[in-house]
C-alpha cells in the first residue's frame, strides 16, 4: 500500500532550497502523515584535536549539531507555521548513507526522499555514492527528488519486467503498479504509464545460423511481450493507450519513453535477494537510473532483505 504516512527526508547540508523537503510536503498536505527532516554531519578536524579532552569535544560536536538544528529549523519554518507536521534530527556520523538507513529502521519510515543534482549540460541526474548505498540497500522506498520543478501534468512511468525468465518479477511488476497507482489516486490523479522493452535478435544467431529468421524472430518475442503486458494491464484495468512495449535496451528505452511522455517520476524496481547479493539493483536497473533526466522511486520486491540493521551500524554518539 502506497499510503505513505511516515516520510524521512534526507537533507542537503550545501544548499539552502530543499526540494526533497518540498516534495515531501506536497505528499503530505494530499495523503497526510508527518515528515523528519535528517542530517547526518561529519567533521574529521573535530577527532583530530588531541589538544582536547572527549568531554570538550563531544561539547563541540553537539554545538556543531545544535547549529544545524537551527538551519533546518529555519528551512521547515514556513511548513511548520502552515500547520505541516516536521521533525528535526542531527546526528554525528562518518557514513551518511548508514546513518539514514539506520534511521529508516529506528524510525519506521515507510519513505525516504533525497534529492539528486542536475548535470547542468547533460540535463541528466548524478548520483553520489551515497545516492546509490541508500536505493542498494535502504528497506523502505527512496524517492530521489530532480532539483528541478515538477513538470507540468508530469506523468509517471512505471518500468515493468516483462521476461518472465526469474520468478520474482511477476510479484514485482504488479506491486510496482499498484504502489503507483494508489499513490497517483491519493496525491493528484497523475496519469500512470507502464513500459516494458523487448531485446533485439543477436547478431551472433543471425550469423550462426543461416535459417534463422530475424524478423520471425523479432515478431515472438514482441508477441510475447505484448501477451504479458496485457495481462498485467488488465489486472489494473488500464486502457492499453497507457502501455507501451518498445524494442531496445531497457536503459534506453525507458529514459527516451519518459522524456517522450514529460514524466515527473520514473518507478522502477530493485531487485533485493538474501546473502551478498542484497547489496546490488542489478546492472539493467543501474543503467537504467544513470539515464534519466527526473524523479525515481525505487520500490523493493516485498521479500527484499536489507544488508544493514540497527545493530550492524556502528554507533558514533557514545565515541
């Protein structure tokens, strides 16, 4: 259920505007539910002084604290004032992405949103390494916020797995589009669009074999991939006008498809297993996100298993 109640925003400590806080609010003030602005902050000058006892240094970390408090008090000002409930927590801690997963955990949080910088040039969206630890193996779903304006009547664009070759994408594809859905019909009836893409014929077959039939070949698998979309349309009764199975490398399909449509969000799934292997989305998925030029919310399959706990994350407050 996309009825997310219980949103951690993760704020950028280098700038003033906060567009993760601003689309925070804006769920809120359509879906209810309360936001905590957090900051994890991390000064390594502050453990090298030696010339210091703990005590004094511990009394210097929290006034470092206590003052960014007060920024992000500033910045939540005018929410407070207009009635949206925002907690504010600082925490010192030398691994960002840690320190907010673990205050996912504690917390509760059923979202977290973060915002994502622009490549002025390129128009397309730099994830920092931080970025990638938290939509790896962060339990909740992470929205990472453009630091650009909705579009206007953005749309959002929901990258479904139609292959069918693993058995968890099934269960996937359909919590994707039903977790979007509810949210576009609590928040402002944003139109819903699924695109799945279908690989091209191997060279290496079509050389191979010199019976093979690419355009045979070519006219199964879109076939095939058309089956299935419908199916899962169906189950959600969208109109067929909002599906769209196109050929090509998912990387490249997805992101041309959401500059196309003008979309405000991209929703992808990343893939979570037990064992090591919960630390990776999977390459598609990595290339995938490295090409788009907006929003994305990454939803983990229900069985995803987060790499990190409570207990595994170091704590920093009592050093």
């Amino acid at each position: 259920m996309a009825d997310y109640q219980n949103l951690l925003v993760a704020i950028d400590p280098n700038q003033d505007d906060q567009p993760a806080l601003r689309r925070a609010v804006y769920l809120v003030q359509r879906n209810g539910g309360k936001i905590k602005a957090f900051l994890s902050i991390y000064d390594f000058s502050y453990e090298m002084t030696t010339m210091l006892s703990p005590d004094e240094r511990l009394a210097m970390r929290q006034g470092v604290i206590s003052e960014r408090s007060a920024w992000i008090a500033e910045q939540c000002h005018y929410y407070i004032e207009a009635g949206i409930p925002i907690d504010i927590k600082v925490v010192w801690h030398n691994k960002p992405f840690e320190a907010i997963i673990n205050e996912v955990i504690a917390g509760g949080h059923d979202l977290l949103l973060k915002m994502t910088h622009q490549h002025d040039r390129l128009e397309s969206v730099i994830f920092t390494p931080t970025d990638w630890n938290l939509l790896r193996k962060c339990p909740c779903p992470v929205w990472m916020v453009k630091d650009q304006p909705w579009p206007e009547g953005g749309k959002a664009v929901v990258a479904v797995n139609l292959s069918s070759e693993e058995p968890y994408h099934d269960p996937l594809n359909i919590k994707l589009v039903k977790e979007t859905i509810e949210l576009a019909q609590h928040v402002n009836q944003t139109e819903v669009h699924l695109v799945g893409a279908y690989p091209v014929t191997p060279i290496n077959i079509a050389i191979e074999l010199p019976d093979f039939d690419p355009s045979v070949y070519n006219d199964a698998i879109r076939g095939q991939h058309l089956i299935a979309m419908k199916a899962l349309r169906q189950k959600f009764h969208l109109d067929e006008k909002f599906t769209h199975v196109e050929k090509g490398l998912p990387e490249e399909v997805i992101p041309d498809l959401a500059e196309h449509l003008q979309a405000g969000v991209v929703v992808l799934g990343s893939i979570g297993r037990t064992g090591l292997s919960a630390a990776f989305l999977g390459n598609t998925t990595e290339q995938v996100i490295d090409h788009l030029k907006c929003d994305l919310l990454a939803i983990k399959p229900d069985d995803f298993a987060c790499p990190l706990t409570a207990e595994d994350i170091e704590e920093h407050d009592d050093e």
